[in-house]
C-alpha cells in the first residue's frame, strides 16, 4: 500500500468534483494507489454526515435524541462508513465482475468511498419520510452507474438495469422499513397515553378509597366517643 501524502485540504473540492462532475471524476479517478486515501476521504464524510444528523436531532429535525446520543452519533457514523466501505467494496466488486468488469477490489473500493461524497446529502434527506432515503438511493445508484461505465468499461443500459433493480429493492426495504418502524412508533406512543391513563384513573381510585377508609375510621372514632359517653353516664 502506497503512503504518499494525504491532502485534507483537497477533500470538499473532491467531492464536489464527485456531486457536480461525476462522469469526469470516475473517468479520470486513478485505479490504484492505495487505501489510506480513499478510506480518509470517505472517513471524513462519515464525519460530516454524523455532525449534520447530531445537530439535525438535537433542533428536532431528526430521531429527536439528547445531546449525549447525538454526540455518540458523530464518533459511530464515521466508523460505521470506514467498516461498511470495505463491506460494501466487497459487494460491489463481486457485482461488477459477475457484469463482467476486469478491475480489482483495489478499484471497487476507491469507486465505492468516492461515492461517499454523498453521506452529508443522505444525512439531510433523512428527515424528509420515505422520500429522504428514496431519494439517496437514487442518487447513490446514479453514481454507481457512472463509475460502471467510467471505471469498469460497463455497457451503460446494462449498469442501469442491474443497479436499478437492486436500487428499486433497497427503495422497497426502506420504505417499507420507515412504514413499519412508524407504525410500531405511534403504537408505542398510543399505549403509553393507555398506561398513563390507567395509572391516574387508579391513582384516583386509591385516593378515593382513602378517603372512604378515612371517613369510615373517623365514624367509628365518633361511635367510640358516643359509646364511651354512654357508659359514662350510665355509670352516674
């Protein structure tokens, strides 16, 4: 693996190169060259996206979690990114060649954290419903695409009818995903105001029973006063 200097300063302008000229980029993006470079850039991405979705969740905008989650939020995501581009280097490498690609997974994983250049744009769009990650897929398969025909010499038709339909499935799960987690959400929300309802109107049950319990100990109370002053003045 090569260790050339990294430039950090030159990462916004590379992934604006990947966002506004993707075509050219891929085109024109080295095969080779090690790793450290493109797990920086997409580590850096990670970063990004993790700040942007801790302070999107603590204005409101997103999950709705504390401070402390959303803090934990920005040290997880950038990991979670560097593990998952390997993962999803591997992924896309065993795709490509099976379309029938001659470049290595060297390659497959520069493609792959280039593409990264979209995690800030994903953290925005996940706070727009169904739409918000509908949208990042689009965009994420669009990129893919590019890169299958700038890097690995692929047919552009048949890049998009692989890619899409595997696009068109994620779109479904996490649709499908948001649907079911929202569900259980309102659920879970509608069965707390149950329980809550349930614990006031037993609450006020007990206190009314205490009461009952009181007045009845103040009335016996009186009847042994009453018996006592009886007996008293029987005895005279």
């Amino acid at each position: 693996m090569e260790t050339k200097g990294i430039n950090l300063s030159g990462i916004p302008g590379t992934a604006m190169r990947v966002l506004t000229s993707p075509s050219a980029f891929f085109r024109e993006m080295p095969k080779t060259g090690g790793f450290v470079e493109p797990l920086i850039f997409m580590v850096v991405m990670g970063l990004i996206g993790g700040l942007i979705q801790a302070v999107l969740s603590i204005i409101g905008l997103g999950f709705g979690m504390g401070v402390a989650a959303a803090a934990g939020i920005i040290i997880v995501f950038p990991i979670a990114v560097a593990v998952f581009g390997f993962v999803g280097a591997a992924i896309l490498y065993v795709i490509w060649k099976l379309m029938g690609s001659q470049e290595s997974y060297e390659t497959a994983y520069r493609c792959g954290a280039y593409i990264s250049a979209i995690a800030p744009i994903n953290a925005v769009l996940g706070i727009i419903p169904y739409a918000g990650s509908a949208i990042g897929i689009i965009l994420a398969t669009f990129l893919i695409v590019i890169a299958s025909v700038e890097v690995h010499a692929l047919p552009s038709q048949k890049a998009w009818l692989v890619f899409g339909i595997i696009g068109g499935i994620l779109i479904l799960a996490s649709v499908s995903s948001q649907f079911t987690a929202r569900k259980f959400s309102r659920e879970a929300v509608k069965f707390q105001k149950q329980m809550e309802e349930t614990s006031k109107a037993m609450q006020k049950q007990a206190e009314e029973m205490q009461k009952q319990t009181e007045a009845l100990q103040k009335q016996a109370e009186e009847a042994r006063k009453a018996a006592e002053e009886m007996q008293k003045q029987m005895g005279k």
